[in-house]
C-alpha cells in the first residue's frame, strides 16, 4: 500500500481527485487523499503545505492550475513552476514529491471527450462546438488558451450553466482516466509517475 497526499488548488480539484483519481488509482494499491489550498496559491504556500502534509504520506504530489498560480514570471512555464515546486521543499522530503500543474487548468481536462460533455451538460450543440475549439489547438485539451480571458473555464461558461463543483468533476467521471490519458499528455505522464510509486 503507498500513501499519497495531493495537495490542490481548490473544491472542484478536491472532489475530483475524490471521485476520479482516488479510485483510479485504489486499484493500483496507490490510496489518494487530497488537501484542499481554497485558492490563493503562490510557492511560498505551496512549500508550507507540503512540509505540513509530509510526514502523514509516502509520497505526496501536486495539482494546481497554471492560471491558478499568483505572482509568477510573464515567462513561467509549466516545467519551470514544477522545478520551483520541488525546489522550494527540503531535500529531505524533496525525493518523495512529485510536483505536478495542468496546463492551462482543470476544465482543459474535459474537452477529452466533447460527446460526454454534451450529454452531462444536456446540451447537444456542445459537442460540436467542444470539437471546433479543440481543432483549434490541434487537438490538444492541455494547449486550449489564448489568455486568462479565454481559459477553458472561460470559455464553457460562456455557452453552459457550467458550475465548477458540481459539473467538473461529473463529466470528468464520465469521460474516465484513461480517456483523459490518451487526449492529455501531460495529464499521463504525472499519472504515470503516480502509477511507478512503490513501498
């Protein structure tokens, strides 16, 4: 069995990892439990939450949105906040941490399956829309962006009554992991680092 803590950004990211990742990976022998931020997140709270949650987890990983993060450099990438991420923990825990940020946020997940997001939305015409945007960004869920004013949560709730807590993670339920796996690359990876863990 191996224990990992995940801290995240906020509600809609805790229940995902609750109802999504947590039995996912259960399967595995892998037992989740997330650690809620409620918003507000920058490095320096990051590595006190990590510090805090460490000595109750094997491993503990990250999962934060990119637009999520506070006072970052115009030209942060997503390898450069998870390199600050690690850097930012002792070197004691820093080999049981696996910092991880999805681009651009969490609803960029959910453009893995246009068609699931139109029936849990209950609105047909989403699917195609859901399609032209992502053509857009060559198919890519984790590329979806132009700027914080048209990030994917933006965007949905501008054509849904999208409401984050309730409908992320339902339709990201629907979809599955593994659907989300084969769409997001970056999404695979972390879970493939996740899925390596051993006792």
């Amino acid at each position: 069995m191996v224990r990992v803590g995940i801290s995240v950004e906020g509600q809609t990211e805790e229940i995902f990892v609750k109802k999504v990742l947590a039995p996912y990976f259960a399967n595995k022998h892998i037992y989740m439990t997330p650690i809620c931020m409620n918003g507000d997140v920058n490095i320096d709270r990051v590595a006190s939450e990590l510090k805090k949650i460490s000595n109750s987890f094997d491993f503990m990983t990250t999962f934060y949105d990119f637009y999520g993060f506070k006072r970052i450099e115009i030209n942060e990438t997503k390898a450069s906040l998870e390199n600050k991420i690690a850097q930012s923990v002792n070197e004691d825990i820093r080999n049981r941490l696996i910092p991880f940020v999805q681009m651009y946020e969490f609803e960029g997940i959910l453009f893995s399956c246009p068609k699931t997001f139109a029936v849990v939305m209950r609105q047909k015409d989403i699917e195609g829309w859901a399609q032209k945007v992502l053509q857009e960004f060559n198919g890519n869920p984790e590329k979806i962006n132009n700027s914080p004013q048209t990030a994917p949560s933006k965007r949905i709730m501008a054509v849904t009554r999208y409401r984050k807590t309730t409908h992320g993670p339902l339709i990201a339920e629907q979809i599955g992991v593994e659907k989300m796996r084969q769409k997001c690359l970056g999404f695979d990876h972390w879970v493939s680092k996740i899925e390596s863990l051993k006792e």
